[in-house]
C-alpha cells in the first residue's frame, strides 16, 4: 500500500484500514481509513498513535557556554538563561536542578568540552549527592569516567559545588571553597585568553575553552509548567498572538505566554492535563481548577475529552457546568481563549486584551452572584520534559 499509506493493519495485502502516513484521500474529498467496521465506513479526518511505555533516563543538557555568544551577566543569569532553546550559545536550567535526581536519590553529571578533540572522551562522568546549584561541600562522589583526574587546587577530582570564593568569575566550579575556578559554570570574566575561559585542570598544560556543556542522567518525572500568566500590573496582551508568545523565557513576567508549544505537553495518555489558578483568590481553600481535557484550547473550540479532578468553580461563563478551556473566536476582541468558546462571555479568560469588572482587572471565573475580576491569572499543565 505504500502508494497510499506508510502502515496499515494488512501490511501484506493492498487493503488499508488502520491507516498511518495516509498520502490520499478515502471515503471522501478529506477523509482517510479508519478502523474496518462490518457494513460501515469509517472514513476518518483525524487519527493518533500512542506507545506506553516504561521511561528510561535521558542526558539533558542543563547547561551550555559557547563564548561566541559572551559571558554570562552575573550568578543569577547563570542559573536561568535561554531555557527554551538548548542551542544558545548562553543556556542554563539549573535552577530546575534540583528535580533532576536519579532515582537513587543523586545526581549523574557529564562535563564535556567539545574543542578537545585531543581526548578520546572529552568529559568528566560522575555521581554525587550534593547539589552544586545549593552546595559547597561536595558530597557522595564516585567517578564514573573520567579523563582529567586532577581539580582546580591539584587535589583529586571530586565533582562540582556552588563556589562563593569565586562569585566574582563565576557560579560553580570545581574547588568551591577556593578562589581557583577551574571547570567553570556560569562564566563572568574570560581566562587564558580575550574569548577564552577555564577549562579542566591538567597539569603543565592551560585548558582555556570557547566552549562546555553540563548533562545530567535522570528518568524524565512529570512536572508542572507554568505555560501562562498575566498580572494586570504589566498591563494587557496587544492581540490573540501576542497572548499566544510572550516573554518566552521570563516566566515571571507580568506577561508571560508559551502556549504556541502547548502541543508539545501532552501527557502520556495523550491529554493535557491543566490546572488554572487565582492567587489573589484566597478566600478559597484551592484558588484553581485542576483538569483534563484532550482538545487543544489553543487550536480546537471544541471542548473534547474534559475530566475534572479537582474543580472549586464548577460553572462556567455562561452558567453551564465547567468543561475546560478552548479557542474563542467569538471573544476574540477581549481574548484569546475562555470557558465558553462558542459564546461572547469570556469568564476564565487567557489573553485577555481588555479590561472587565474595574479599571485593570479581567475576568476570572463564574461565581454565582459573585463578581470575580482579577488582577492575576496562572495555567499550568503538568507533562513530562522530554
């Protein structure tokens, strides 16, 4: 059938039902084979594959330097920089380290300096237990592989700490209780040379580098992500793309918005799973409904596949019970998406580009004879990084 399709569920016979990498039309002008039902045609316009399967760990980069790019501003900049894009030339997630642990409770790291090529492995491998984001006193080392033995004082090799000696060159490195600062983290000032900084310690030789990557193995865990935010002291979203992109890698902005890469965090059964929150909203024992749904509020109207977990508001806009959120395009001159998205009410709003309910508040959600304008708004979903 590979004129047709890539895989069905005949793969030795041209019929083609079940159909994956459909490449024509069948059943209809925009359709293509479903499932094979006796007497019925399951002509279909959407299909989704999913595999279950048991995690295993990963490398992910947590940190990256390429000097092309420049040094890092200060310690703080170190820990949280470019965190979308793993391919800047200035990159940290190490603020989010901590949730990085293996499953014994330490953590794997892999410090490689891709320049030299001289070294069969150009890394560092090790565990410990100490977090050097935290940590001074490095604890529960064990080297795994590593290629240069010695640390920054000519002691051994013994992994990486938060270095308060050497704030003024940098954040982390491998002799935290000295000013030398060899294996650098979150470089400040160059070393060696106009674009250089410190590489590994090897005896008689000076391992000035342009550039170093941190990898830790972990086993990916599902977390919650911030994906949006507005707090009507920054003011208002401009449009419906702005309120989809906005301050990408300043989360606490007053405006903040990833939702264009929502797609990417569904969970492992193929949903998302949201909770959207009030802080201002105390007079609640939980300030947020928690949910699934399995339609995309920032491409579908259509509410598909709600389940509520934990709802403290259980109506919605137009006095229904709550379902989820989706794409409104009837309020689309007061926001992006709401709880009612086939209605011009807009409660639960996301991108609002108005105010409503008082002079910088905006619509929260529907509380029965209760006005509840806010000044503050937090989504979350909760999915696994890959």
């Amino acid at each position: 059938s590979f004129s047709y399709n890539l895989i069905d569920d005949a793969p030795n016979h041209p019929n083609w039902y079940n159909s994956i990498g459909s490449l024509i039309y069948w059943g209809g002008s925009d359709t293509i084979p479903g499932p094979n039902e006796p007497g019925v045609t399951l002509a279909v316009k959407k299909t989704e594959l999913y595999v279950k399967y048991i995690p295993r760990p990963i490398w992910k980069k947590v940190f990256s330097h390429d000097t092309a790019g420049g040094l890092f501003t200060n310690t703080e900049d170190a820990k949280k920089k470019n965190i979308y894009d793993d391919d800047a030339d200035l990159f940290s997630v190490l603020y989010n380290l901590q949730s990085m642990r293996n499953d014994d409770g330490v953590f794997h790291f892999k410090l490689c300096y891709p320049e030299l090529t001289q070294y069969t492995i150009p890394c560092n491998e090790w565990i410990q237990s100490s977090n050097p984001l935290l940590e001074s006193a490095i604890t529960g080392y064990a080297g795994i592989s590593v290629t240069w033995t010695q640390n920054g004082i000519g002691g051994p090799f013994q992994g990486l700490g938060l270095s308060p000696p050497s704030f003024s060159y940098n954040l982390i490195d491998d002799a935290p209780n000295h000013p030398n600062w060899f294996n650098s983290i979150g470089t400040l000032t160059y070393w060696g040379g106009s674009d250089t900084i410190p590489g590994p310690n090897e005896p008689g030789v000076t391992l000035a580098v342009k550039k170093k990557e941190l990898y830790v193995k972990y086993i990916p865990r599902p977390i919650w992500k911030k994906v949006f935010s507005h707090d009507t002291a920054g003011g208002l979203f401009t449009n419906t793309e702005d309120a989809k992109k906005k301050n990408i890698y300043d989360e606490d902005a007053d405006l903040f918005s990833v939702l264009y890469n929502l797609q990417s965090m569904r969970n492992d059964d193929g949903v998302f799973h949201f909770k959207l929150c009030y802080p201002e909203l105390t007079q609640y024992t939980i300030p947020c409904n928690e949910w699934i749904q399995s339609s995309n509020p920032l491409l579908e109207s259509a509410i598909t596949g709600y389940a509520g977990i934990s709802v403290t508001w259980t109506q919605n806009g137009i006095g229904g019970p709550f379902q989820g959120l989706g794409l409104s395009p009837p309020s689309f001159s007061n926001n992006l998406i709401d709880d009612a998205p086939n209605h011009p009410n807009w409660y639960n709003s996301i991108g609002s580009l108005i105010y409503w309910g008082g002079s910088d508040t905006i619509p929260g959600p529907n509380e029965p004879g209760v006005t509840l304008a806010v000044k503050k708004t937090e989504l979350y979903v909760r999915y696994i990084p890959r």
